[in-house]
C-alpha cells in the first residue's frame, strides 16, 4: 500500500509508514505525483452529446454542399435546357432573367408551334474565360465577370447534333436563404426594335395576341403605316392583319432577327363577304335616296349624314349634288327630267390602289348596269331614255358605318 502522506510504498499490513511515521488506513493509496482526476470516466450521456453534435456539423457540411450543387449556375442551365427540350416552356421562362416586358405570355406564344424533342447525349461543360461584356452589359441582373457563367451545351436530336452556348448569371437574389440564385441571360433570343409595315388602319396580331405596335410614320394617303415592335422573342408567328370590315390576313412568319419578316407592304385587304353584302344593298338604298332628293328639290342637307366626313369637306359631292338638282323637273319651265331608274347591277371590288377614288382605307366598288332616265318636256309625258352605265363608288367606314366617300351621276 502507498502512505496518503508521503506517497511511499509500505508493505501490506503495516499500521505505520515506516518512512514518515505517518498511520496507514490500510486502503490502497496512490504514488506520489498521481493528480486528482486521472482515473476519470465521462457518462455515457455526455458521449451521445459529442457523438451527436458531430454528426449534425457533418449534416449541415453536407446540406449546404448538396445545396450549392442544387441551386448553383450548372443546376440552373441543365434545368432550363431540359424544360426547353421536353416543350416545357412555361417552366424554360421560369428560369430566364427577363426583363418584364419580355412576359411570359410572350415567350409562351413564340414557342407555341415548338414540341418536345426527342433527345440523347445531353452534356453541359461550363466555358473558361471572362462572359462577352456586350452581353453582360445587356443582362437585367449581373454586376461583375464573376457574376456570369458561360456553358456549351451539346445534344442529339432527331439524329442530329445541336450545339448551343447558355449564360448563367448571379441575380443577387437567395435560394433557401444561404444560396445564390441563378437564372439564364435572355440574351440572344429576342430582337429590339422590330420593323413592321401594315396596310393603313390594321392590326397585327401574332399567335393571337395584339402586337404591341410603336408608330414610326405614317403619311397622309399612303396605303401603308411603319411601326416597330420594341422587343420580340425569336420564333415562328402566325401573324394575322386584322381591320374591320375586312377578310383577315393570315401569314406564317419565322422570325430570327434577320430583318424584313414583318413587311407587309405588299399585302391588299379586301372586304369581307358580310362588308360586300352590305355595300352591295346600301348601294342601291343610298344612291335611290340620293336621286330622289335632287329630283324632289330637296337641300344637300337632308342626304349629308350618307357621306364621309372627308367627302363633305372637300365639297365635290355637294356640287355633283346641285348640278344633278338643277336638271330636275321645273314647272315654272315646263320641262326637266322627273324620274331616274337603276337595273341589271352588278358590282366588282376592286383595290383602291387599282381605282381613282378613295382612299387606302376605303372599300372601293366598279359598278356596271342600266340608267333610265326620264324627261319632260309639257308636264304631262314622259320621255324614256336607257342606256348602260358604270360607276366607281368608294366607302369609308367611320363609327362603325359606311359612308360614300364619292358621288358619280
């Protein structure tokens, strides 16, 4: 046993440390230098602590690992690569760093016609170097170099290789409140200031929905009115050329920025088959309205409201008027022509580029039949006279309503 005084050994069964005099207890003891403490145990309790928080540093090392593979600029191409290849589009825009007037509506429709493609060997490489600063000058987010990754994206579809290069940029937003957020530049996939030439008074539609038209000029008389359209993605458009009271335009335009795919200029509008009927039978009411008036003595005044604000200030219409008045019967004269009839019309719509009346917006109609006029010369009998005549009549709509924009006798 050891001496709890000196720390020397003794042997067994002594009751006195035979070096300092000291009792023994008779307990064994310690050697000398021995510290308190030494022979320490930790709880098991304390152990699962240890063991715990280690794995839950190692869990939250491999959480925020598995995030920034999750949320990082390669997750970010790779998703939007395959939303557009599997004809998700609404998911590919999710993912685009557009600027708000580049909706989603708009990128829907110039992707309407594209289906998901069929596709293998799908491989993503992220580009060493520094993004083009053209291209990150013309991004909505991004402020520095690092803020932007360029990938090559290669793919078989169809058989085919397809090659593209995809920019991923920092938005300086956070995903799950640790990560950067990643989006795709929308750079190269749209145009800016687009030229669009329409016939004069129309609308253009594409995929269904009212292009959105800024005014570049438009003369007085032209047959055809510039506009631009401030951005549009690249894609195929049904575009349609819409103006009331006319046959609507329908043309297939693929457009890729190359310019010139919105000149219209070349295109006539036509009336429609309810426009042709109606003129056809408001023809024949205006005209025996007309007649009438002049033959009964009536002012311009009362058969006005039949023309066109334009055809009333220029006054021609007023004057054909009043000569046709003045050859009406006169009784104080005794003579004058007292009835006109109209037969056997038939009416052609034509151009009004092809015709010399009216206007680019006008309806303009040949009109081909027989006149009777008759005259008297006593105030008693009537004198017959036929013969075939032709007219070119145009209508302009304003309000809603045909009006003639010329007056032929």
């Amino acid at each position: 046993m050891y001496c709890e005084r000196c720390g020397k050994k003794n042997e067994d069964g002594k009751k006195f440390c035979q070096y300092c005099g000291a009792p023994l207890s008779g307990r064994p003891g310690r050697p000398a230098g021995a510290k308190k403490g030494a022979a320490f145990r930790m709880k098991p309790l304390y152990w699962m602590i240890v063991v715990e928080g280690v794995l839950l540093g190692l869990l939250l090392v491999g959480c925020y690992f598995l995030g920034s593979h999750l949320y990082g600029p390669d997750a970010a191409v790779r998703s939007y690569v395959e939303a557009g290849l599997d004809g998700d589009w609404s998911r590919a825009y999710g993912w685009l760093d557009a600027d708000s007037s580049l909706s989603e509506n708009r990128y829907l429709s110039a992707h309407a016609g594209d289906k998901a493609a069929e596709y293998t060997d799908l491989t993503i490489r992220e580009k060493e170097g520094t993004v083009d600063r053209e291209i990150r000058r013309a991004s909505v987010s991004g402020e520095t170099a690092e803020d932007f990754r360029e990938y090559e994206v290669r793919c078989q579809v169809n058989g085919e290789s397809l090659h593209s290069t995809v920019i991923a940029v920092k938005t300086g937003y956070r995903k799950a409140f640790l990560f950067d957020e990643w989006k795709i530049v929308a750079v190269g996939m749209y145009g800016t200031d687009v030229p669009v030439t329409l016939p004069v008074g129309s609308t253009l539609f594409l995929n269904g929905q009212e292009a959105d038209l800024a005014a570049v000029s438009s003369e007085n008389g032209s047959y055809y009115e510039t506009y631009r359209i401030p951005e549009l993605f690249y894609g195929t458009y049904q575009a349609e050329i819409v103006r009331e009271g006319m046959e609507t335009c329908r043309i297939v335009v693929d457009y890729q920025g190359e310019g010139g795919e919105f000149d219209f200029s070349g295109i006539t509008l036509m009336p429609d088959q309810e426009t042709m009927n109606t003129l056809t039978e408001q023809f024949s009411a205006d005209y025996e309205t007309i007649l009438g008036a002049a033959l009964t003595g009536q002012d311009f005044d009362t058969i006005s409201a039949l023309f066109s604000e334009e055809a009333l200030e220029e006054g021609e219409v007023e004057y054909l008027y009043e000569n046709l008045q003045s050859t009406a019967y006169d009784a104080e004269r005794g003579r004058g022509l007292t009835r006109i009839e109209m037969g056997d019309l038939s009416m052609t719509f034509i151009s009004p580029g092809d015709s010399y009346v009216g206007e680019p917006e006008d309806v303009v109609m040949n009109i081909d039949g027989t006149v009777s006029t008759y005259h008297s010369y006593d105030g008693m009998t009537e004198e017959e006279n036929s013969d075939s005549a032709s007219w070119t009549v145009a209508y302009h709509l304003e309000d809603s309503v045909w009006k003639l924009q010329n007056f032929q006798w």
